[in-house]
C-alpha cells in the first residue's frame, strides 16, 4: 500500500509540473517543443512494444498494447503539425 501511495503522489505531481511547463511554452516555441516531444514518443513506443511483448500477464499485454496504440496516435500526430508548420515557411510556386 505505501509503494501505491508513493507511485500516485509522483503521478499527480507529474500531472502538475507538466500542465505548469506546457501552459508556460510561448506560440514560437511550440512546434521545436512538438518534434521533440516525437522522439520521447518514439521511445515511448518502443517501452510499449516491450512491455506487450513480454507476456509477464494479461493486464500488461492489454496496457502494452493501449500504449502502442496512445503513442503511435501521438507520434503520427506529432509528425502531422510539424509538417503542417514547416509547410507555412515553403516558397509558393
């Protein structure tokens, strides 16, 4: 019961700092932000597909594979805007 507690309070002073940071981030930095954000993503991705690979259980397999799906919505998201962003600097033809 301690380690829950412990894991939950990280977990909510985790939402905290984080909602903190991103309502901090000016418009201009935005889209530099996003592509990094796409690599942590990517690894992101790669800790699911461990995870649902392993097989340690049925729970693990099913949170494996929502992660999948979570980061791979949030990587091709992610890809998406910073193509959209860099397309406003292109030249018209």
């Amino acid at each position: 019961m301690e380690l829950f507690v412990v894991a939950l309070t990280v977990f909510v002073l985790a939402i905290f700092i984080g909602f903190e940071i991103i309502t901090k981030v000016p418009p201009t930095l935005h889209t530099p932000l996003m592509s990094g954000s796409n690599a942590i993503s990517g690894i992101t991705l790669v800790g699911a597909l461990l995870s649902a690979g392993a097989q340690q259980s049925l729970l693990t397999t099913i949170l494996g594979v929502l992660a999948i799906i979570f980061a791979t919505i949030n990587v091709i998201g992610g890809f998406m805007v910073t193509n959209r962003m860099l397309a406003m600097f292109r030249r018209k033809e």
